[in-house]
C-alpha cells in the first residue's frame, strides 16, 4: 500500500465569528491516513477577543503535531518548505495567505470555503446567507490564490436553507458537508485526476466584517430582518436591544402577527417582533414572558 501525501493544515476550523468547533477538518485527515506535518494556526478570530484557546491546537498537540501560530508568514517559510508536504488544506484560518507560501506546496493550499463561490466572498458568509434570508448556500472546494476567495473551484455542494437556521447550526452544517467532500475527493486532487474551473469573477458578491455595532437594533427597520439578524449574530455579536428603558442581548426571536400575538412583543417598521428569550442586564438568560414579569415587580 502506497504511503499517502504528507499535508499541511491551516485554520482554526472557525467558519464564523463566535463559533468553536471540534475541527472534524484535521480529525478527517488523521483518520483517512493523511499525515500532517504540522498546523499553522491564527489568533485571527477569538483568541485575544473571546479569550477562549483554539480547539485546533488541543488536537494537534493530541496527535503530536506541531503547530506554529506565526506573527508574520516569513517566520515560517523555511520550515514550511522542510515539511516537504504536498499540499496545504485551509478551513478558516482567517487571514490572507500569501503566494510565497502557496507556491511552497506541489499542489498548493486547497480550502474549504462556506458559500456557493463566487456568492459570499469575504469573511462572514454564514452570517451573511442567514441576513440575506438566502434559501441555499452551500460549500466550495477551491484552489487557494492569494487573492480572496477568488481561486478556481473543485467541487461544491449546495446546502437548503429553511429560514429557521441560526449562525452556530449553519456554521456545524457548513463544515460537515465541505470535510465530506474534501474527504471523498481529495485523492482525485492530489493525484490531478479533478481539476479546478475558475470562478466567474462578474458574478462574485462580498461580505464584510461585522462589528459590536452591526448587533444594534432600534426597531427601526423591518421585523423580519431583525429576526434573521437574531439568528446570524449568535455569538458575535450579538443582537442587542433597548427595551423596556434596559439594554438586552435578544437570542431567539420570531415575526409576530400583532402586538398582542406573545408575551413580549415590540413594534418594528414594518411589522412585530416577539422577542422569546433574552440575556437581561444583570446576564441571566430568560424568557420574554420572565422578562416582563420582572420589570412589572420592579
């Protein structure tokens, strides 16, 4: 039995802001017999923000993997290229790879990238798709160029979207479908048996950073879309609200018919929001229907 490509890993395995993961990406390529010569992590998203450590590196260094998490890539050049690896795989490493780098592996970096390329460039696409009210998105299996998001595409696999869908769902969702597909075809990639069609260029849309501030709600816009924000800013950064005179982060919300069609209904233009559940001022989570019995004993 022949030996399989030795791989480099890069990313954090975050799709979207706010959301850990269990890196099912590199488990996959240890269980398929890939070896890994090491990761190259990023502080990028949730490290110095959210404080959390990266479930990344709890992996690799499970399976004795070295990992690097570099301030800049020309620190890491040289090793990078004593790895002799074939390929680089990337899921969500959250910063631009530059073509030195790229250029190092035979095969390049492949990357798992959550949208139907060239729909939702940039670094919120699952956010974005949910926004949008989007009934597909999918992922893509593209050949990383130092450009965003604008190599050619493998494969793609489109996923329904039924509108009830939150960031974190979506996010799990999104990375299931792109470790399957990468899992089943990257041989055909290696090998050069599959090869990528570039991408449309006059089609590509874009997304943007989200900021604290994007999470702002004042009602002042339709309820359905604050509904749909509800769900994409799980997370970060979140939906926050003033009602009732206190400011509250809103976690579950649905369109309500009247201002009397649930417990804690707010008027939105056009429409109602019922908000189901909320994070209070002093950051206990409760429902609507608690909420308003609190502020009315206050």
């Amino acid at each position: 039995m022949s030996k399989l490509p030795k791989l480099v890993f890069f990313g954090n395995e975050r799709l979207a802001t706010g959301v850990s993961t269990d890196v099912p990406a590199l488990r996959a390529l240890i269980k398929d017999g890939y070896e890994v010569a090491a990761v190259v992590a990023s502080h990028s998203e949730g490290v110095s923000r959210q404080r959390r450590g990266l479930e990344i590196v709890e992996v690799a260094h499970a399976y004795h993997i070295p990992v690097l998490i570099p301030d800049k890539f020309e620190d890491i050049t040289e090793r990078l290229a004593k790895t002799s690896a074939q390929a680089g795989i990337l899921v969500a490493f959250g910063k631009i790879i530059p073509q030195t780098i790229i250029d190092i592996f035979p095969k390049g970096i492949i990357n798992i990238h959550p949208s139907l390329l060239p729909k939702y460039r940039g670094p919120t696409p699952v956010e974005t798709a949910i926004l949008d009210g989007a009934s597909q998105t999918g992922v893509s299996l593209m050949a990383l160029s130092a450009k965003m998001d604008a190599g050619p595409v493998y494969l793609q696999q489109p996923v329904e979207l039924d509108g009830n869908e939150t960031k974190p769902q979506l996010a799990k969702k999104l990375l299931a479908e792109g470790v399957n597909l990468l899992s089943d075809n990257l041989a055909y990639i290696l090998d050069g048996t599959l090869e990528p069609i570039p991408q449309a260029a006059t089609e590509a849309t874009y997304t943007k950073l989200l900021t604290k501030q994007d999470g702002w709600v004042d009602f002042d816009e339709p309820a359905e879309l604050i509904e749909r924000k509800v769900r994409a800013f799980l997370g970060f950064p979140k939906t926050r609200a003033k009602v009732l005179g206190q400011e509250i982060v809103i976690t579950k919300a649905r369109v309500a018919k009247n201002a009397k069609d649930g417990a804690l209904v707010v008027k939105a233009r056009p429409g109602f929001l019922e908000i189901k559940d909320l994070i209070g001022p002093s950051g206990r989570i409760m429902s609507g229907a608690d909420y308003i019995r609190g502020y009315k004993r206050s």
